[in-house]
C-alpha cells in the first residue's frame, strides 16, 4: 500500500474506500448473529461497486472465510486473486463449466431439479447448495419437491453443503409482509422437516440475507448472507428494522472542480437547457456524470454535493461525464477542490440510500452500478496512531 499523495493521484473523480469501515460493518453484524452462525459476505456486482478482491481480501484478513457471488466469473476472479475460504455461486451457471467449478472449488446452488441431475450428469465431484423457493418464485425447487431435492442429495457426483431460501419481503414491517416472511420461513422449515423424514441428513442451512438478520434477528441459521449492510447502508433510507447496529458507510464519491464560472440572470445551463439563472449566479462543473454511475433522473435539484462542508444542489440535467452545481453561496471555490457526491465532509453527510431514493431506486442499484470508470482509493488505518495509508486500483 502507498500513502495517498495530493501531487501524484490526479483523478478528476474517484471512489473513496473505508476498509476499517468495512471490517467494523463485519464485526458488528457477527455480534447480532447467533454465536454459531457464520457471516457470508455477499460480493457480487464488483462488492456492490467497493471493488471486489479488495473487499473479500480485507474480509479474508479480518477473519471472513464465506463469500457468495452471482456468477461463476465472479468466482473465478476471487480465486485468480487469491481469495481463500467458501465461495459459493448463487445464480445459474451453464452446467458445461462444472470443470471450473471443480478446478476452483466454487460451490454451485442447484436451482431446481433437472439442473441437479444435469451438472451431476458432468461426471465431476462438486460440491453444491439445494435453494428452495418459498415464494420468490425466482430460482429453487417448489415447496412441495423435497422427494425430488432428496435425491439431489443421493447423486455420487454432488456433495450437499448447504441448503437455503431466498426472503422476498424481509425489509417490509407491513402486517402482510410479516406474514408473508414467516409464511416463508415456516414452509422452508418444513421442507427441511420433510427431508429429514426422508432419511437426509441435513447440511448447512440459511435463510437471512441483510434485511432478513436486521427484522428477524432470532432465526436459528448457519449462515446469513449478508451484502448491502456489510457495506454500512441500508437499501432505503427510512427503513425501520428491528435491531439497528452501529453500520459504517464504506464507500464514498469525490470529485474534483474542474472549472467556475458566472451566470447572468436568464442563461441557461446543459442540454435541454432545464434550468435558467433566476438571477446572477455562480456555478461549479464536476467532471462526474451518468456514465461513472451517477444516474441521470437526479438532475435538477434532485440530490447535492458537498462542497466546502456545504451542500450544493445539482442543476440542470447531469451529462454522461459532467455535472452542475451552484455555488452562488460559496465563497473561494476553485479548480482542483474536492466534492464529495456520496459521504461526508465537515458536518454535512449525503447517503447513498438517500441519492437512490432521490433517483428513486435503492442503494444497491447505485452502489453495484458505481465506477466502471472511476480509481478507487483504499483507506485503512493501519497503526495506533490513527496513520493513514492509501492505495489505489482501477483505471483513471
Ligand atoms: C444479493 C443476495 C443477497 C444479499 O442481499 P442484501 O440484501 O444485499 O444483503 C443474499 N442472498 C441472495 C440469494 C442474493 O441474491
């Protein structure tokens, strides 16, 4: 790692990256678990846009040894990194690369029957989690086929670690959701029942994603698969959940004023010219738009940046590669000052869940869809002395 340096990282916008953060999220959310339950650090979509081998490798060093991802790709690039303990491949993988999943050790999920056989058809010894679908109607096997997924457990060429279901509802404390939930979760235990009667020996099992750990705290699981509160935001801003632990936003966006300038009353600014000076003004362009993940529909006024520990509002429509603030307010902006987008700064904070709403999304959209064209810059504290060290990775 290399100490950040203002002369030599001349990025125009980049991602701020929290590691002690991350390991602070982690170690919070292990102390709501049950003592025997194991913490699954969900990493797909690039770590929710943190970068994924930095996040899993800080994870690996802070004791994390389970990781899922969406894909085999995902897996593989773990691996290629380095990345030691548990990965297991939530979503479907064409049964033609079973090779790789063997030669990387990736656990698959069976997601219905004929899949099953399918991969086991592939003459390779792989080790694999049953999903059962309880009412997401996504991938897994129907409630009612705990015969069909007891033979899954009888093929020679599958090792069964692990088996769960996905809650679909789990953040909602409407009356119907929570019926719905624990409708959920009582048909996924009786499966579990169903496959014992059958004579199985049941392997791991899980249920709990972020939401599902944060509202029902006291479900008896092995492993909670938890991705966007690791990550220290929830999905949306005014969610009320049941246990509330101390999370840490990890990711932060900067971005660096490239030019000011002044505005007479009546000119407009950027394409479509949505927005016209009532009166004289000063403006502020960012070199930061759409195409680094910062959607479109938050133009005008619809989130800030922090700018002098002030926030700012966007004005006008965001470009693919730029920005708009108005700095009216301000004194002594200049080229080369720092904005922060997502984070905080001098007693103002803009969370990411509240820029996804404000887009009317939810963070993990934002976060996963963040910077396929901005550095990230790693931040960990590595001594007593609160010493920063800084490293960066990714393209300019
Ligand atoms: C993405 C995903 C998770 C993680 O969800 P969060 O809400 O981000 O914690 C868990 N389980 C499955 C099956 C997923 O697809």
């Amino acid at each position: 790692m290399r100490k950040y340096d203002e002369n030599k990282d001349k990025s125009r916008a980049w991602l701020e990256i929290d590691l002690n953060n991350l390991k602070h999220n982690a170690k919070v959310l292990q102390g709501v678990m049950a003592a025997d339950c194991t913490l699954m650090a969900v990493v797909k979509a690039n770590a929710y846009g943190h970068g994924d081998i930095e996040v899993a490798a800080c994870l690996n060093s802070a004791g994390v040894n389970s990781f899922a991802v969406a894909t085999i790709d995902e897996g593989i690039r773990l691996r290629k990194n380095n990345i030691t303990g548990e990965i297991l491949v939530l979503g479907y993988t064409d049964v033609t690369r079973a090779k790789e999943l063997e030669q990387f050790e990736l656990m698959q999920t069976v997601i219905d029957y004929s899949y099953g056989i399918e991969l086991s058809k592939q003459g390779l010894r792989i080790s694999v989690h049953v999903k059962v679908d309880t009412g997401m109607h996504r991938l897994g096997f129907g409630e009612k086929e705990y015969e069909k997924a007891a033979e899954i457990f009888g093929l020679d060429n599958l090792t069964v670690e692990g088996i769960f279901t996905h809650l679909c509802a789990s953040e909602s404390n409407e009356e119907e959701d929570i019926d719905f939930t624990y409708n959920q979760i009582n048909t996924f235990y009786s499966f579990l029942e169903e496959l014992k009667t059958l004579g199985i020996n049941l392997p791991k099992v899980h249920i709990q994603s972020s939401y599902g750990l944060l509202n029902y705290p006291e479900l008896q699981c092995d492993y909670t698969r938890i991705g966007i509160a690791l990550y220290g935001s929830l999905s949306t801003l005014h969610d009320k959940c049941r246990i509330t632990p101390d999370l840490r936003p990890v990711l932060s966006l900067k971005a660096k004023v490239a030019l000011t300038k002044a505005l007479s009353a009546g000119e407009s600014l950027s394409y479509g010219r949505t927005y016209t000076a009532a009166k004289a003004m000063k403006i502020a362009i960012l070199p930061i738009g759409y195409g680094d993940g910062l959607p479109r529909n938050l133009s005008n006024s619809r989130t800030s940046a922090i700018l002098k520990g002030k926030k700012v509002p966007i004005i006008g429509r965001i470009c693919m590669d730029q920005l708009i603030v108005d700095i009216t307010d301000l004194n002594c902006v200049k080229r080369g000052d720092i904005a922060t987008l997502i984070g905080s700064e001098g007693g103002e904070e803009i969370l990411a869940a509240e820029v996804a709403e404000e887009g009317d999304s939810i963070a993990n959209e934002l976060l996963s869809r963040l910077g396929s064209r901005l550095n990230r810059i790693y931040v960990e504290k590595e001594t007593e002395q609160d010493h920063l060290e800084y490293s960066v990775s990714g393209t300019v």
